[in-house]
C-alpha cells in the first residue's frame, strides 16, 4: 500500500512539470465580430508591462462586445502576447484565445495596431531580462521609462478594421510554418488580471455592440480592469457602419420560440437549397375583422418576397457551384462554400427580424367588454 501511494505521489509531481498547450473552450458564432474600432493608445504605465490589445469576445445572452485594449504585465522574462482572434471554420466564426509564449504565434492577419500589424509583433523586443519598447509604435513615457528604442515599421498590407479571418469579407491570410511553431511551443493562457479585465467587460452594458454600436466608450485603458478614471480611452469612431446582428447565436435554437412565419431550417445551413420555404401563419383574430385582414396580408407579401430571395439566392450560388467545379480548385471551391455558408445564415438571420418586426405590428386583442353591474 505505501509503494502505491508512493506512485501514485511521484506521478502527480511529474504532472506539475508538464506544460503542455492549454485547453480553449470552443465559442463558434454564425455572424462575424463588428469591425476594430479607432482609438488612441493609452500611455504604459510602467517598466515591463506589455500591449495587449482590445478586440470583441461574444456572450451568448448578450451578443458580441468590446474587451478594451490594456497593459499588461508578461508574466515571465522573455514571453511576448500572441493576440485573440476570429476565424471563419466549417460554417462559422470560432474564437481563438490568446496566449503568452517566448514567440508570436498566429493571429489571423488582422491588424490591430499598436504594433500588431497581422504578423508577429514591432511593439518592442526583450533583450536578456529587460523589455525594450519601440516609440515609432507604442506611446511611452521616456521621463520613466529609458530601456526604448525609434524604428519605423513599414506596413506590407492595406491596413484595414476588418477584425475576422476568413469568410466572406475576411481577411485572407494562413499562418506561416514559424507561427505554426509558435502556436505547438509552451504557452501561457491569460493571466488573472486579464481574466477579471474580460469579466469586466462583459459585466458592462455599454461595451455591448448593441449598446455602443461598434464605438465603445472604454476602448482602451491603461492597466486592467480599470474603466474609469485618466487611463481610459474611448473610441474616436467606428472602424466600419455598424450592422446589428439580427440574432444572438446566429439563428434561433431548435425548439427555442420562432417567430411566426419562419422556416425551420436545418441546424446549420451552407447553401440556399437547404433552407426550408416560409409559410403564413393562420389567420388572426384579435376581434377587429378589418385589422386582421390587413395584418395577414402584410404576412403574405412578406413570405412571398422573402421565399423569392431564396429562389434568387439559391439560382445565384448554383451558377457559381458549376463555375467553380470547372476550374477544379480545391482551394477556390472551399472559398465558394464558405461565401455560401455564410451567405445562407445571413438570409434566415435577416429573414427573422424581418418577422420579428412584423410581429409588433399585429393587432392587439379588443379588451373584453366590462362586466354590467346588476340591477
């Protein structure tokens, strides 16, 4: 019994020196993050700590909003951040947390500024124990801070407030063998303080998308979890028009309430041929003939024009399907799906708003007439 309590001591013991890749959570979203809003960097507020920047994480109550941008300190010499991203995979857009590592991984290409241009990191570099922060690039107090250095970065790619990989509108760019390395070496998840940052964020009604509109009024802070007082900034502008997103999760749940009039398509749609026709619900009866009448034939119009944006739709990508199967490029197929993918979601999302918006025009019920009192 001693020898296997012995064991089983040095087995867990050798466990606490394995650091291996830490476990993400999957979070996969059928519409795409708000584009990267305009912001000033706020100033480092002191010797080690390390720009993270600020992009839009998704709640599934509350939809997508923004974790502002923030100095962090590296929790060991020598490890730089490899920023959160989106990506457009298999019919949806998956998160992808980011990570501390002795080298920048992957981060989809997008541009975040602030010395995250899409590939690897022109903020500053480690030299021995001490970070040295490049001034062309980040705002640094010299007065404090003396370990920086000047050197212009020269951009290869239009910079651009697209916050996503992939997908229609996305960027197009696939990780070089060196980010693929950096992606499978030891890594460190977030750090507490930028744990209780997100928290923070999500916990804030105004850094909702919904609410703000792409242009948070925290977009930046200078240290984390820190929404208020001299080291925050906001947005000066959206980085593109805001869209709203017509539904939470992208589509609603199955057997979740359905506005009436709605198809039930399948769990995950990727091509008009899918989608199921929208019918007209029965007729109402709030008491006012007249008002019912009028109501159901606004139904009718609407169903009738939302099933022909599916034949169109549908027309539309069958005639790009066998263009692309002429050229016989996988790649340019995979392309295409996507865009239809995408495309289809984007339809039944807009398809049931427009319902929605229907619904609050529907007579309400005559209130029933007020009992006599007797005589």
């Amino acid at each position: 019994m001693r020898h296997t309590f012995r064991t089983m001591f040095l087995a867990l013991l050798a466990l606490a020196f394995i650091t291996p890749v830490f476990a993400q959570i999957a979070v996969t979203v059928a519409f795409g993050p708000p584009a990267l809003p305009i912001y000033d960097q706020p100033i480092c507020p002191g010797d080690g700590f390390l720009w993270t920047p600020g992009y839009w994480a998704y709640d599934p109550d509350d939809g997508y909003y923004w974790v502002p941008g923030t100095w962090v300190e590296a929790p060991e010499v020598g490890y730089l951040w490899t920023p959160d991203w989106w990506g457009w995979e298999t019919g949806g857009f998956r998160f992808h947390e980011g990570y501390w590592g002795s080298e920048v991984g992957f981060y989809g290409g997008i541009s975040y500024g602030f010395g995250y241009f899409g590939t690897g990191f022109e903020g500053g570099r480690w030299d021995h124990d001490h970070f040295f922060y490049n001034r062309a690039v980040l705002n640094i107090d010299v007065t404090n801070i003396h370990n920086v250095y000047n050197t212009t970065v020269i951009h290869e790619t239009t910079v651009n407030r697209v916050s996503y990989n992939g997908g229609e509108g996305g960027i197009d760019r696939r990780p070089t063998p060196q980010e693929q390395a950096a992606d499978q070496q030891r890594h460190i998840p977030p750090v507490a303080a930028q744990t209780q940052h997100v928290q923070a964020a999500r916990s804030n009604p105004q850094m909702r998308a919904e609410a703000n509109h792409g242009k948070p009024p925290v977009a930046a802070t200078s240290r984390p979890g820190d929404f208020s007082g001299k080291g925050v900034v906001a947005a000066k502008a959206e980085g593109a028009p805001y869209h709203p997103a017509p539904s939470r999760s992208g589509a609603p749940a199955a057997g979740g309430n359905r506005p009436e009039g709605t198809a039930s398509p399948s769990a995950n749609p990727t091509h008009a041929r899918d989608l199921q026709p929208h019918t007209v619900q029965p007729a109402p009866s709030s008491g006012n003939d007249s008002a019912d009448k009028k109501y159901q034939h606004q139904q009718q119009k609407l169903v009738d024009k939302q099933n022909q944006d599916h034949q169109k739709l549908q027309a539309q990508q069958d005639k790009e399907d066998q263009q692309v199967t002429k050229q016989a490029n996988q790649k340019k197929q995979q392309q295409v799906e996507q865009k239809h993918t995408q495309q289809t979601q984007q339809l039944e999302q807009k398809h049931t708003q427009q319902q929605q918006q229907l619904q609050t025009r529907a007579p309400a019920p005559r209130p029933a007439p007020a009992p006599r009192s007797p005589r």
